[in-house]
C-alpha cells in the first residue's frame, strides 16, 4: 500500500516561486472580492429605497468601485495567479525572464489599479464599468485603467514565452492541454484588449486632459465593445480550463478528449471577437448589414459551448457508470456530491445554461429591443460572470490555494465551501431572478432609486428591487464565507501536501491533430473575421463622423 508520505512525493508541485507569483494575483483578487462586494450590497440597499447611503458617498461612485473592482480586477488578477500556475504545472517551471515578466506584469497592473480606484474613490471618476463617454473621469482613471491593460499583455507575455520554449524543446508534439488553452486565452485578450486600449489612450486620455475638446462617442463605444464582449470569454475560458482538464480528475475520471477540447477553444478565439456590435444593436450610426453579420457571428459562439456541455455530462456519466450507475439518471448519484471542489463549479456549470439562453436573447435583434438598457441586462451579467464564472474561480482556490500555500482543505472547511456554493446559488437566484423579471417589465438598468415622479409603472418595479437586495444581502453573507475559508487556506489550515490536479485524456479518444496547433492558421482566420466584421463600419464612422461631445461631469 502506498502510504501518504509516498503520494505527497509523487505530488508534481507548482515551483515556490511562480507559486508566489501566482499568489499575488490571487491576493489582489479576492481584495477586490472584498471591496467590490460590500459596494454591491450597498446598491442593492439603495435601490431598494430602504437605505440611503452616508457621508456624501454617490450612488455611482459605489456601481463604479463595484464593477471595476468585481469585472475587471477581480477576474482579471485571479485568471493570471491560476494561468501562472497552470503553465507551471504543465509545461515546466518558469525562467527567472519569465517569471521577472509576470512581475513587472503584476507592479505595472496594480499601480494602474491603485491610481483608477483612488480616483473613483474621490468621486473623480464615477462613470461605471464601461467609462462611457461623454461621461469623463480624471485623467488618472484612464492613465490607471490603461496600465492595468499593458501590465497584463506583459505578465501574460512570460506565460506565452514557456508555451514557445516548450514546443521548440517538444517538436512534433501537441502541447499540455492546459498551457494551450491558457494561450488561446491570452491570444484573444491581447488581440482584444488592443481595440480598448486604443479607445483610451489615443480618444479618452487626450479628451481628459483638455488637449481635445470633443470625443467621438460612437467610435470610442465601437471600441469599447470590440473589447467588452471578447471580455467575457477572456473571464469564461479559465472556466472552461477548469472544467475541461480539472474536474475529471477530481471525480475520478478522465478528458473524455484532448482535440474536442482544443477545437472548443479555437472556435471561442474566432467566435468571440468580431461581435461586439451586438452590444450596439440601439446604435444609430451602424447599419444594419453590419449589426446583422456580427449578431450571426455571435450565435456561432453557441457551437464550442454546446461542445464543452456535451463534452463534460459524457465524462460525468463515464464516470458515473464506471461506478456502478445503472439507468438512465444513475450515474448522477455517483458523483463525488460532497466534494467542494466539484459541487461549486458544477452549481457554475448549471447556472451556465439559462445564462447562455439570456445571452442568446439579447444578440437577437428583435429582442434585444425589448431588454436592452434594462437591468434584464444586469440580471444576465450576473449569471454568467457572478455565477458560473465565479463559483468555478472558487472551487478552483479550494485546490489551488492549498497547494501553493503547502496546505490542505479540511472536511470543515470544505463542509464551510459547500454551504457558501448554496448560499451564493440561493442569493443569486433571488436577485438575478428579480432583475430578469423587472427588466421585462422596462426597470431600468445604471439608476438609483427613484418612483419616477410618482409614475404607476415605477411602482411596479419596487417589490422587484426589495428583493434584489434580499438577494444582494445572501450573496454578501456569501462572500464573508469564502474569504473566511480563503484567509483559512492561506495562513491557518493544516501544513500538508495538496494536489494540483491534471487529469489524463481518456484511451478512447482520438488522437490530437497536430493543426490545432497551427497557430498561423488560427491566427489568420481570426485576423481575417475581424477586418471583415469591423473594416468598413470602422471608415463609415470615421469618415461621416458626426459632431464630437465635450465632457460632461453629472456628479
């Protein structure tokens, strides 16, 4: 019998010091979680008229301190600490180049941090998540904002470098599933990001500082959103990494297959870029030829996700049956339930499928008329991102945590885990359930609260609000637990040995072909789809721009 102390040196471990690397992002992470939640509370409590918020502090200074902190901070530091260790694991131990990379990275994207949230804390930039103008911040907030874009293209830089090293030292061979997968993500981030950087550094910072007078308000949302809906996918895919690669071999199963997995990802870096004109569809200034191509792009993007649903429910029931489940439904009960590392990522992936209807809701023209601008939007958001996103980021810390902190999750905390996964899924359905319904009764979205003169149709959406922050208050309790079990993980669980699970890919499957490595294939495909999806709307606006807006200041 193999003892524990034999297993724990037949562990592959995470090398110290990208592990301390990779912990820094993680810490800045759930900072943000703690920060940007309490503020989410607070809107809640707001808009529900039950509270009114003290010492002057603005109802949008906390909806801005909360969606840049939980939309961009928070996954953002939290997918570079787990990208960081993945490639480690996987591919090998980073050089001191790469690993100084992921610091430089790291400094340059929490000075940015830093400089954007203290001005949003002074009240000097409330203009929320997505900084539209004609709203204009500080300058600062931009500056900030733009350093946390160029800091990671650097951090992820030094990932990017151990994926080109391994495969010159491997040639011939398909690369570790989880290091490929953490680059097509950071290909399409970096392709993205290109687009938002763009928008603020040669648009919004001049404009701040008064080198500019005006703005072009629909060039700089065309780039915003050729940024904000592959940033969905940028928070997805790190999800999907987990799901693909980590969950069977927590079950105990294997990857049903490696090059269904691969295909999966690919579609997502092609799929997922030219399409942001669906969040313009109420745009004037796009013609409808151009809005309609990128809706059907967007629908394309349903192919991968139906793949990586039919992928991961077939090594569920692998699983399951191997076990000894019989029937049709049999294999369910089989699966490791009480397991926090698998039950809060799965309550994730099952949350993922009415957020994934809502989705396809809203890039369809006809009904998009009918939610856009309304807080259905919101609802949707925060299923996707605050519920299958973030459950699987949780699940992934209760492993991930203990294994760089030389820790291990004890079956209290892990009991602890499961109870927040229910706590959050509870509260989550409270809350986003009522903005799903309110939206469609035309509540709107960004507002604080207000009966609107006392309009009759306002009203109505007052019950709705009541429980949004009923659900907002649940969800709270819920993040008070994670990071308890987080500063649990990190300083006082016992010292152990914890595994960083990688599972193998099933002897049934295919074998990998090595063109989905081809990156100059994939690359120009994806290059192709964008110039085609954004050329010529992109020279209609600047060609037959209308006037530019000044700067305007509402708080």
């Amino acid at each position: 019998m193999t003892t524990i102390t034999e297993k724990a040196k037949d562990l592959v471990k995470v090398d110290k010091r990208d592990g301390k690397l990779a912990l820094a992002h993680i810490y800045v992470a759930f900072i943000a979680l703690a920060i940007g939640g309490l503020c989410g509370l607070l809107q809640t409590l707001v808009r529900s008229g039950t509270f009114t918020l003290p010492w002057g502090i603005g109802y949008y200074q906390i909806l801005t301190v909360h969606g840049v902190l939980l939309g961009l901070i928070l996954t953002t530091y939290f997918i570079f600490g787990f990208q960081i260790a993945a490639v480690s694991r996987t591919a090998g131990t980073l050089t001191n180049i790469q690993r100084l990379f992921g610091w430089i990275g790291f400094w340059t994207m929490t000075i940015g941090t830093t400089a954007a949230s203290v001005m949003v804390l002074l009240n000097e930039a409330s203009v929320l998540y997505t900084f539209y103008a004609p709203l204009q911040a500080h300058w600062i907030f931009y500056v900030g904002m733009a350093l946390v874009v160029v800091g990671s293209w650097i951090g992820g830089a030094g990932q990017i470098m151990k994926y080109i090293e391994w495969r010159k030292a491997n040639p011939g061979q398909p690369s570790p599933l989880l290091t490929f997968m953490v680059v097509v993500n950071l290909a399409m981030w970096i392709i993205c990001s290109l687009g938002v950087a763009v928008e603020v550094v040669f648009q919004l910072i001049p404009w701040s500082l008064g080198w500019v007078d005006e703005v072009d308000v629909l060039l700089s949302r065309t780039l915003f959103w050729y940024f904000g809906h592959p940033l969905v996918y940028f928070w997805l895919l790190p999800a999907y990494m987990v799901w693909y690669v980590i969950i069977p071999k927590i079950i105990g199963g294997k990857i049903f297959s490696d090059a269904l997995a691969r295909l999966s990802f690919m579609l997502f870096l092609l799929f997922s870029i030219p399409v942001g004109f669906h969040h313009q569809l109420t745009e004037p200034g796009i013609s409808s030829f151009w809005k309609f191509l990128q809706v059907v792009l967007t629908l394309m993007v349903v192919i991968p996700s139906l793949l990586t649903a039919f992928s991961m429910f077939a090594t569920f029931e692998l699983r399951g049956r191997a076990l000894g489940g019989k029937g049709i439904f049999g294999w369910l009960k089989k699966l490791p339930w009480g397991d926090a590392r698998f039950l809060v990522p799965f309550i994730g992936m099952a949350a993922f499928i009415p957020a994934g209807a809502g989705g396809i809701i809203n890039a369809s023209h006809q009904m998009n008329q009918v939610v856009h601008n309304t807080i259905w939007v919101t609802g949707h958001f925060h299923l996707t991102v605050a519920t299958t996103v973030v459950l699987t980021f949780f699940g992934a810390a209760y492993w991930l945590l203990p294994h760089l902190t030389g820790r291990v999750l004890t079956k209290q905390m892990n009991r602890l885990a499961i109870i927040q996964g229910i706590v959050w899924a509870f509260g989550m359905s409270i809350m986003s359930g009522a903005m799903h319904i309110v939206g469609l009764f035309g509540a709107p979205r960004r507002s604080d609260f207000s009966t609107y003169g006392g309009s009759e149709q306002a009203a109505e959406w007052i019950p709705y609000q009541i429980a949004q922050a009923v659900g907002g208050t649940i969800l709270f309790i819920g993040i008070i637990l994670v990071l308890y079990i987080v500063i649990n993980l990190i300083w006082f669980a016992p010292k152990g040995e914890t595994e960083f699970p990688i599972s193998e890919v099933s002897e049934h499957a295919e074998k990998t072909p090595m063109v989905l490595e081809n990156w100059k294939i994939w690359l120009t495909i994806c290059i192709a789809l964008i110039l085609f999806a954004y050329t010529v709307p992109l020279i209609d606006m600047i060609q037959n721009a209308p006037p530019g807006s000044k700067g305007y200041k509402f708080w």
